[in-house]
C-alpha cells in the first residue's frame, strides 16, 4: 500500500464542508464531501459522506482510521510489547471516536449541554451563571483526572 495520502478536493467544497461543520451537531447529522479515492494522483472521486464514514470507511473507502490501523498493525507485526501498548490505545481511541460519531456516545458540546440542562442552578434562560460554569469545569476537571467517572467517558481520559 502506498504511504501517500491524497486528500485534495475542490476549494469550494472545502469551504462548504466549513458551513456543514458549524451545524449544531454536524458530528452526526452532516455529511461532508470527501475524497474516497484517497490512494491515488487521479481525478478525485468525491462523494458526501458522514464523519463516521469518513473515518471507518464506507463500501470499498477503507476510512481513514481504519488505515492507520491497518499501517500500525503492518509496521509493528514484529513489535515489542510497549509498541502493542500503543496499538492497544489506538484501538481504545477508535472505539471511542466511532461511538461518538455513530450516535452510542455524546459529543463533548451534548454533554455540557445536557450538565448545564440537568445543573439544579441553571434557570433555562440561556444565562450560566457562575456556579453552573465553575460546577462544568470541576467535573471535566475531575473526569479528566480519574477522580470522577461518567459512563460517557472511556476511561483512556483518566489514564
């Protein structure tokens, strides 16, 4: 498999790609033109795809993580234990990003907004006080630390 990569697709659709993004939860409900002929100098095949296609491959589109995997496991077949350590984590790091953009975890945004939503302090007027903000930043604080849990989070964040 050729190490290049190539990802150039039309300006234009760059920048439209840049409009989908900015919906609120473009992470799930847009799809994005890409490049699925990523392996090759040709004219580019450009199709619309979800962020989790794009990532974990669609039909004969291997998806980008999915690649690296592949390269990981070709590069390290006569690896050491600290190599497959590494492996490992790339794996615990996909299952997360695949749960998040297949729908089975909330995005970051989701979750704040559904802690600030759920805060005994937030009056459902759009303004966060300054109890509910620092409430927000302690637990991700703590969540990031491993001194709190939440069933969203994979524990590779406490690591």
């Amino acid at each position: 498999m050729d190490n290049k990569i190539n990802l150039y697709i039309p300006m234009s659709l760059v920048m439209e790609n840049f409009e989908r993004a900015h919906c609120v939860d473009a992470v799930r409900t847009q799809k994005f033109y890409w490049r699925t002929n990523i392996f090759d100098e040709g004219e580019p095949n450009i199709k619309e795809l979800s962020l989790h296609e794009i990532l974990f491959g669609s039909g004969e589109y291997i998806g980008l993580l999915n690649h690296i995997k592949s390269r990981l496991l070709e590069k390290c077949s006569k690896c050491d234990k600290v190599s497959f350590k590494y492996i490992n984590l790339v794996e615990e790091v996909n299952r997360f990003v695949s749960d998040i953009t297949s729908g089975k975890r909330l995005t970051l945004a989701q979750w704040q907004r559904e802690y600030v939503d759920k805060h005994p302090d937030y009056e459902h007027n759009s303004i966060l006080s300054k109890k509910v903000m620092d409430d927000l930043v302690l637990k991700l604080n703590d969540i990031s630390k491993g001194v709190a849990s939440d069933p969203n989070f994979y524990p590779i964040f406490s690591k």
